[in-house]
C-alpha cells in the first residue's frame, strides 16, 4: 500500500508512460463466501451529469478510527491489467448497484429491502464499516443513483427519493414513481440514473419473450426528478439492467440481458447510448435482435435501433460506467482509459455441453469516442470492440469465486465493482504504468 500511494503521487507521469499495450490475466479456482441478500456486513479486509441547479455537496461523512489501515488486497484469483491494483473494502450483502457521492462514501443497492452506504470508500486506505443508509420494503432494492441533492432508488414496483446534502440522510425515503403495476413476475429489478434535470429508469420485462400488457415493462423511463412526466425514453428492451449517465456529455448509456433460447451464441448481449436515439427508441424484442435479425417469423424489423456495442450472447450486462475523460483526483486513470465505457458483466447460468458456463463474470472495457464505440460492431466478433479490465471470477473448470455487479467511478478516480455472490465490494486504482489491457479469446 506504501508503494501504491508513493506510485500515485507520480500520477502526472501515467499518460506519458501509456504507448504500451499490455496486461490481461488468467484464472484459478478459490471458495465463495455467500452472504443472505439485504445484510450489511462489516469491512472484510457515477457521478451524473450536472443538473439544472448546483447540487449541495455533502460534507464527509467520520469515522471513528484516528488513522486509515490499509485496505486488504482482494482474492489473488481475480486479475486486472498490469500497472493496476485491487482490493476489497466493505461487505454488502447481495450487492447490485453503485452510486458514490461526492465526499467520498459510496451508496449501494441490494437485492433485499437494504441500501447501504459504506463511509469513505475514496479513503488512501481501508473504507469505513458499512451501515443501512435506508430500509425500503420493497425488494430489491437495487438501483441507486445521486443527483440533484438526492439520492434515488429504484425497486421493484416504485422510485425513491431520499434528501442528501449534508452528509447524512435528512429524510425518510419518498416514492415519487411507480413501475410495474400489472404486477410483479419474472424480472423484478428496476434501475437508475440522473442525467441533468431528468431521471432515467430501467424496468425489466415480465417474461423471457412475450408482448408485454404493462407498459411500463422492458422499457427505460424518463421523468423529472420529482417523478412528474414519465415517458418512455426506450421500448422493447427485454431488460436493461445496467444504466449510467457520461457525466462530462450527459448521455445516458445502457446495457442488460437479452433473449433466452435462442441459436447458440445469439442474441448478443448489448451497451447503447440511449437518450441518443429518439425516444421511443424500439429495441425490438422479442421479434428483432442485434442486426435487424427477426427472430419471430414475419417480424419487420426495419425502423428497430441497431446497437453499438456487443458482448457474447448470456454475458448479462449488469452494471455500466462511463470513466470522466475530465477526471481529477489521487486515483484518476491513464488518459487512455478516460471517456471508455466499463461494463461489469454476471456471467450466465446456461452452459456448454462440458458443463462449464459459457460466458464468465468479468468486467470489460470499451473504449469510446465521444458516445460512440471506437470500434464499429463485428458482427461476426463479439468480442471485438472491447478489452478486459477485471477477469478471474470463473476458472477453466467453471467454478466460481464470485459474480460481478455494479461499477462506477468516484470522485477520486477510484473504481468500484461490487460482487453479489460474496457481497465484496472492490476498489481499483492506478499503481504505477497502468496499460491497456488485452482482448479476451
């Protein structure tokens, strides 16, 4: 840790050192270590666009340790690029989505009634012990997102708002907008992002391939940040349950899981900037997938978006970030991975005939321009327009250590992965020359 702070100090000198393209990593078989959904357990070892108004800054918050041990590496199994670090700084139990606030904590969604929040992640060493930011009985309690001087949560069957400004919660959570009200059936999660003076909302479809009655299913809304004026910004997208907001540009950015039982190795699981495309964006499901391919027979799929990046078919994109390309801070990235999009991908339950899953956990990068890919889609490749960043979840056998989830960046530079499996919650930064990783074959 000594070194890693020494390294950081050097930080200016990261971009220069960035011509050389190396790193990547391999995989070795290590325990789990499951915690219930909901459980705020003890330390164990993205921002938004700015809205219409200046957004109170909240003040940080103690913690009652007079000097910062060092935070644990994470498990040795799990690899990132070379000039990179890893380690694990909290516990949450089922932890889904991420959202750090400007001092420094990071809020996190659960797959239970819990949304916790864990003190000084951005700390130079060990985070503060986790604790219940708010209890909302209605589970999962998954999407989190900070904008506008509150902190939102999506659920099941509503939007939540709860005031943020002082560094504590100064109010009791207040629903502001209801999802799902034909009622609840297969996908359940809902997520959230700010962008400026709106709130996007994603809510998953109520069954792997069906026309959908509710219509607030397989969609992603808008509104206000009151919850006044939703609309849908994007339709037929069977679940999109990764969404982040370009805090530089304000385009949103989405990604989730696509269809069940079809030919294998397709659909392709998808990322696109979707308050790009006029709404109501149609994505096309359950009829149309990645080229305009119809997948139901007869099916017109002519006037359905096309997306711009692709991932292996099951890869199930859960959590998506765009990296500042304006970041500052002790722990800011190379320039070279400033402005990329990281998606943080569960990995799929579906397996080959070895029995191994098809598709691991991991965490990719991919690097853009501006709200595009800097590498047009291959249809052919679905592999070919992003990088590795943290891989190691699952071994050549198929076993597991743990499942990737939420991803964002905080206010230092700092990226944090969560993990629902094990509940850790991981921080990455810059050690020394820190490179581009490779292509995952």
């Amino acid at each position: 840790m000594h070194q890693l702070l020494a390294s950081l100090a050097g930080a200016a000198l990261l971009a220069a050192a960035l011509a050389a393209c190396s790193g990547g990593g391999s995989t070795t078989p290590a325990s789990g270590n499951n915690q219930p959904p909901g459980v705020v357990v003890g330390v164990v070892g993205g921002p938004t666009s700015a809205p219409a108004t200046p957004t109170p800054v909240p003040t940080a918050t103690p913690t009652s340790a007079p000097s910062v041990p060092p935070a644990p590496a994470a498990d040795p199994n799990l690899h990132v690029p070379a000039g990179f670090l890893i380690s694990t700084i909290a516990q949450v139990g089922g932890a889904r989505q991420l959202a750090p606030l400007p001092n420094g904590d990071l809020i996190v969604g659960t797959e239970g009634t819990t949304v916790a929040i864990v003190p000084n992640a951005e700390s130079p060493g060990a985070a503060g012990t986790p604790a219940t930011f708010a209890t909302i009985d209605d589970a999962p309690a998954q999407g989190v997102a900070y904008g506008g001087g509150f902190v939102f949560v999506a659920t099941q069957f509503g939007v939540y708002r709860v005031p943020y400004s002082t560094g504590a919660q100064s109010g009791t959570p207040q629903k502001i907008a209801s999802v799902r009200p034909g009622g609840s059936s297969d996908h359940t999660s809902s997520s959230v992002t700010v962008s400026g003076s709106s709130l996007y909302v994603s809510v998953g479809s109520s069954c792997n391939a069906c026309v959908e009655t509710d219509p607030t299913r397989a969609t992603i809304q808008r509104m206000a940040l009151d919850g006044s004026g939703m609309s849908a910004q994007a339709r037929r997208w069977r679940n999109a349950i990764g969404i982040t907001t370009d805090p530089v540009s304000g385009v949103v950015w989405a990604g989730g899981a696509g269809q069940d039982n079809l030919p294998q190795g397709h659909p392709y699981e998808y990322a696109d900037p979707v308050s790009t495309r006029a709404a109501p964006a149609d994505y096309g499901w359950p009829d149309c997938e990645e080229n305009h391919v119809a997948y139901t027979p007869g099916a017109n799929c002519s006037n359905v978006v096309v997306p711009a990046v692709v991932f292996p078919a099951y890869s199930t994109i859960i959590g998506v970030a765009v990296y500042p390309t304006s970041q500052t801070g002790a722990y800011a990235f190379p320039a070279a991975w400033r402005g990329g999009l990281f998606a943080s991908m569960h990995g799929s339950w579906h397996a080959g005939s070895n029995g191994v899953p098809i598709a691991p956990p991991h965490v990719a990068f991919v690097p853009l321009n501006g709200s595009a890919p800097a590498r047009a889609v291959n249809w052919n490749d679905p592999t070919a327009q992003w990088n590795d960043f943290l891989t190691g979840f699952q071994n050549a056998s198929g076993a597991r250590i743990g499942r990737s989830t939420g991803v964002a960046v905080g206010p230092q530079g700092s990226l944090f992965v969560a993990d629902d499996a094990t509940g850790n919650i991981y921080r990455i930064r810059p050690s020394a020359l820190a490179t581009s990783a490779k292509v995952r074959r």
